[in-house]
C-alpha cells in the first residue's frame, strides 16, 4: 500500500450488504466506507482511498475514521456468474460470488432467464443503480447438477475445455508421444554407472510403484525400494517428467501457465494439462516406461539421510496401488510388495517422529467426500480417514520436497544467486495468535503463547494432542488452521513455519501444479549445466505470485462444490435431528456445523428461545438476559434442520430443546 499524502492505495473489502472497509495504517482501526462513497468497487479491488472524517454507526453511536473511494485502480475480476431474472423490465444477474453485494444489469444477444450464464463486467456509470455487463456465455438451467459445477469452476476463471491451439497440439502429442519416450530411452545408462554422467538413469529393474487415491486417473509419483548389501536402504522419489514434453512458449506450457493448478470438484477434475499428458505420457502408468525427475536418497535403518542424487530417470512401475489396497497388504503382513511397502513404511515413521519432534504441526483433520449417483445427487457424505500408506507416501514427497529446495538454493548461491520458487509459510500473525489463545482460554485450553504473539509448534502439536477424541477437536483445529499464515510461492525464502523446515519447495506433482514444473526447469538446468535464461528467472516471482492466487481460486471452487452437495445431501431430510457442535457466535445467532456430515449452517438468534439473547463478543457466546441461559463457542448442540437452500449452500436450523 502506498501513501501519497492523504491518498491511500490498496485492496478494499466490502461486506455482502454493501459497507467497505480499508487498512490505512496498521496501528489504526480499517476507515469505514459507506455504500455511497465507494465510488463502483467491488470486494478486492485496487482503489484510491482518501479520509473524509468520522462516521458514527447508528447502532453503536461509535465513532471511527471513514474513508471514500477516489478511483478504482483495478479490477479483482471482471467477468461474474450467476443466475438470470426479471426485474421489471430489466434483466439482472445475480453475482454467484457471495462476496458481491450487488447485481448486475444484463445485456446481450440473449438473455435465458433461471439459467446461469458467464457476464463480462462493461461498466458502472454514475447515476446508475447497478454495474452493467454483456452475457458471454450460456451455462445451462439453474439448479441442473451439470450446470451447477460448470457454473462453481468457471465462477473462479477455470474451463474444462482447452482452447484450439492447445488440442491441436494434444493431438499431435497422441501420435507422437510414445516415439519421444522411446527415442529418449535410448540413450539412458545403468543408474549405478558414472554418478558424474548427465544422461538419464534406468530404473526399470529396480522395483518401483505408485500409492494413490483409488479414482486417481493421473500419477504424478511413483517410489523405488531396494535393499543394499550393506543393509542401508536406496529409495527414490521418482516424479513425473512435464517439463520433458511442455517447453517454455509453447501452447500447452501457456495454458498450464494460466491455469496454474488443477481443479478437484466433487465430481471431476479440471486438469492443468491436457489428458494426453495428464493421464497418458506423463502420468506414472504401471507396466510402461515413463520419463521421470527424481530424488534418490539413500537411508540408514533408522531413516537418515546419508545420501542422495538427483537427476532424470527412466522407471516401469511394477504395481498401481490404492491406497486402501495397499494399506490392506501391510495389514495382513503379506501379498503383493509387502517387503518393500513395510520398509518404507518403518522409514517413514521415523522420519515424521523426528518432523514433528523439531515443530511440525499435526493437524491432520478428516477430508469430507461426497459420493454421487449417476445424476450427480449426492448420496452419500462420509470422513475420509487417514491411512498409514497416505502418510507414508506423504513423509517420502516432503523428503524430496525439502531436499531439492536445499540443493537449489545452495545451486543457486553458487550460480550467482539465481533465484528458484520456493513453498513458504510465514510464522504466524502475533494478533491472530493472541486472538487464538484468547479463543482457545474460553473452551478451557492453554496454548503457550509469548506476551508479543509468538508461538512454537511443538506447543500446537501440543494442543493438538490434548483435543484429540474430544467433541471439540475439529472446530479447535479448524481454528488454529485459520490462524495461521497462508502458504504462497515466492522466489524469497523464509522458510515453512508449519512444517518447521528452513528450505521447502514443490517439485512432487508437476502434473497438477504449475510451480512443480518450474522447480523441475531449474533443477535440470543446474544438473546438466544448461545456463537459465534471464527471461526465465525475471519470469519467476509473477509466476509464483500468479500461482499463488490461482491455488486459492481453486480451492474456493473445491469448497463451494462440497458445500453445494452437503447442502444438497441433506436438502430431503428437512425435519431430522443432528448432533453438531457450535462453531461461531455472532450478534445473529449461532453457526452450528454437524458432526455427521461437517456440513454448517445457522441458528438465528430469533429463533433460539423465549428470552432475549446478548452476543458476549469477548467469550464468544450468546447469554440469555433473563434466564442466563449460554451458548457459547464448541458446546456440543443438538439441532432441527428446517430449511436448505442449495444454489445459496446455506442451511437454517433450529434447537432441539
């Protein structure tokens, strides 16, 4: 933000009914902008904000600084969706964005009322109630599930479709593809043969396989085993090889720039990468050779390090295992790979205990996955429960993640520091960690906490511990997740505060990650010594700060297509009775999330009982002026669900006396 004597520059935030708010000086409160003085922005614009004096909320009678937008300097987004109507004799959207606290008026060449439709924003002229757009695209009936999440990916500037240049490009790959393979093998060497040598190394008789979800279409890793004579244990992390097929400038590569990541809806992926690639060439198929970059480590039986090698690989998967699959062979003490799968196995527990003993964060909640009918209605919501192979494979990618971020900056100093992409996580901010000890004090928890906000994270692990089992345990570590830094990509490495590592990148899933494949680009230009062009570096932090943005655009996408089949899921049981657990407490009443399910919805405070409730804002709690009656932030509850509305992902309950 900069300051050019009473002008401020910086993003804006403005709430679903139309009240701004601007962080002008960290020391001071936000200054408050009313609907009328916001001059056409909308939530997370770039604006020009001068202060016009004080404002007094009606409520309150409390004063605060106020502010009115000069200019918008730029747009967040420009183009919306959502849902056509009538209003008289206009057509408005309606902003699926939750976050937009007005519609838009609508034009265009055709203008499908009750269907969802992709708007370019034209412009907001003064005097005119609504911003005004141009439909561009029809997505389909509102409320049909197909329509729906077309409608949560394109919200977020994702497509399932690739543009032409891009499929004619694909195409050619499906004919050429395996001959690039083929051709590449030839020139491959023995993988113990001249460590010095730059040629690719051959891994295909070396016992190799991949762990993955059972509906994975696309794998991105793959690990070999073997023991050596001198009962040390060789394991390598192999990876697959994008950056063999997608160049910097070609079409692919600047569609993948774009995109960024892949998407995981509830019930599709949009792929970063054509399904050429994602699926076929790149992808760690078993009984196929596939093209690799991999981090060889070698370990002693107590899972240090006591080498390691880097380099392009040539590997033949010999088994595709699920997760389940995998974790039922370790069970059973026999079947397919069972030796290879129980070394790892005991590697990799003694590689997290040493993690989490240094200040690596546990927090390890359930993912909700939400099975679907042929017709996409959900039916069926369930936890998906951590195995021993999921963390198994997960201790084995942040080893080479770790690993290759320490050999490219050490690479890099020596190279006249040339930058890489790094994976950072901040530590926390000291207001939010106050705000949680604060928080955490009301529930009866005491987190160890310095008086200016610092914290260790073998005191989280600590807390994490204490919840466990208990009925408060989610929502206390959905707390603790929140209040910490957002992980982003930058060239500027500070470290990795939750994982407690000094050097940390991604390099394991360059098939659905746009800065994988990046960090995969500089890995092979200092391991072949190939010069990196000063284009590519200056390119290297837009990227990482485009990644970044791209990555939460995303996840937005994800969320809301859970939430929209929680909501959906339980849209025909209006009536029944849930077990939750109060997650928030406002002046509004109470936000309740449902054990079952996770699904959340609210409890308005008019609806709570006969009495008149006081919103405590220190202890998070609701206090009934008459009866003294408290509902207060993790009480477990028992609630009624009396309406849910699906295209808005909200859910209202009432309480179960």
């Amino acid at each position: 933000m900069k300051r050019e004597d009473t002008v401020y520059e910086g993003p804006i935030s403005i709430t679903r009914t139309g009240k701004g708010f601007f962080a002008y000086d960290p020391d001071k409160e936000d200054l408050f902008i009313t609907g009328e003085d916001l001059g056409g922005a909308f939530p997370g614009d770039i604006v020009k904000v001068v202060r016009t004096g004080a404002y007094a909320d009606p409520r309150t009678r409390k004063a605060r600084a106020a502010g009115k937008v000069l200019e918008v300097v730029s747009r967040t987004r420009e183009r919306f969706v959502g849902k056509l109507v009538q209003d008289g004799g206009r057509v408005l959207l309606i902003p699926d964005w939750k976050k937009m606290y007005v519609p838009f008026e609508a034009s265009g060449a055709s203008l499908p009322l009750d269907h969802k439709v992709v708007l370019q924003f034209t412009g907001w002229r003064q005097g005119n109630e609504f911003p005004s757009g141009e439909v561009i695209e029809d997505i389909g009936v509102a409320g049909v599930h197909e329509t729906e999440m077309r409608a949560l990916a394109l919200s977020q500037g994702f497509s399932s479709e690739f543009p032409p240049g891009v499929v004619t490009d694909a195409k050619k790959l499906e004919e050429t593809g395996e001959a690039m393979i083929a051709e590449e093998t030839k020139t491959v060497i023995p993988w113990n043969e001249d460590r010095k040598s730059q040629a690719r190394r051959d891994f295909r008789l070396i016992t190799t396989f991949t762990i993955d979800p059972a509906d994975a279409k696309d794998f991105d890793d793959a690990l070999s085993v073997r023991t050596l004579p001198d009962g040390k244990i060789e394991v390598g992390v192999h990876i697959a090889d994008v950056s063999f097929f997608v160049k910097p400038g070609n079409t692919i590569d600047a569609e993948a720039r774009a995109r960024a990541t892949s998407v995981y809806l509830v019930d599709r992926t949009i792929p970063m990468l054509p399904h050429v690639l994602s699926t076929n060439f790149c992808s760690l198929n078993p009984d196929v050779d596939r093209l690799a970059m991999a981090a060889v480590f070698t370990l002693d039986t107590e899972g240090n390090v006591v080498d390691r090698w880097f380099g392009e690989t040539l590997i033949h998967s010999d088994k595709r295992f699920a997760y389940e699959e995998a974790q039922e062979v370790l069970d059973n003490g026999s079947g397919t790979l069972y030796e290879e799968l129980a070394t790892i196995r005991d590697l990799a527990k003694k590689i997290r205990v040493r993690r989490v003993a240094k200040g690596a964060i546990e927090f390890d909640t359930p993912e909700v996955k939400i099975e679907l009918d042929a017709e996409g209605k959900p039916i069926a919501v369930r936890l998906k429960e951590r195995k021993e192979t999921n963390l198994l494979i997960e201790d084995f990618m942040l080893l080479a993640n770790v690993a290759v971020a320490e050999e490219l900056s050490s690479l890099g100093k020596k190279n006249g520091n040339q930058p890489s992409v790094y994976r950072i996580h901040d530590a926390p901010d000291a207001e939010r960690i106050l705000n949680l000890a604060q928080f955490l004090k009301v529930l009866g928890y005491d987190l160890n906490v310095t008086p200016d906000g610092r914290v260790r994270g073998v005191d989280l692990n600590r807390l994490m511990g204490e919840v466990k089992g208990k009925p408060e345990e989610y929502l206390i570590k959905t707390a603790t997740l929140r209040s910490m830094s957002k992980a982003i990509y930058t060239t500027k490495n500070v470290g990795h505060f939750g994982l407690a590592f000094d050097h940390y990148t991604h390099f394991t899933s360059p098939i659905r990650r746009y800065p994988d494949v990046l960090v995969h680009r500089m890995l092979k230009h200092y391991v072949t010594g190939d010069p990196v062009s000063k284009k590519e570096m200056e390119d290297f932090e837009r990227l990482a700060v485009h990644s970044s943005e791209r990555e939460v655009s995303a996840a937005e996408a994800e969320r809301d297509s859970v939430k929209m089949k929680q909501v959906e899921f339980l849209a025909g049981r209006i009536g029944e009775e849930f077990e939750g657990v109060i997650s928030g407490v406002t002046d509004r009443g109470l936000y309740v999330e449902l054990n079952e399910t996770r699904a959340d919805g609210m409890v308005r405070v008019s609806a709570i009982g006969n009495d008149y409730y006081i919103y405590d804002e220190k202890r998070y709690r609701l206090v009934g002026e008459r009866t003294k009656k408290e509902y207060a932030l993790g009480d477990p509850i028992k609630v009624k669900l009396i309406a849910a509305r699906v295209m808005e992902r909200e859910l209202d309950f009432e309480l179960v006396p």
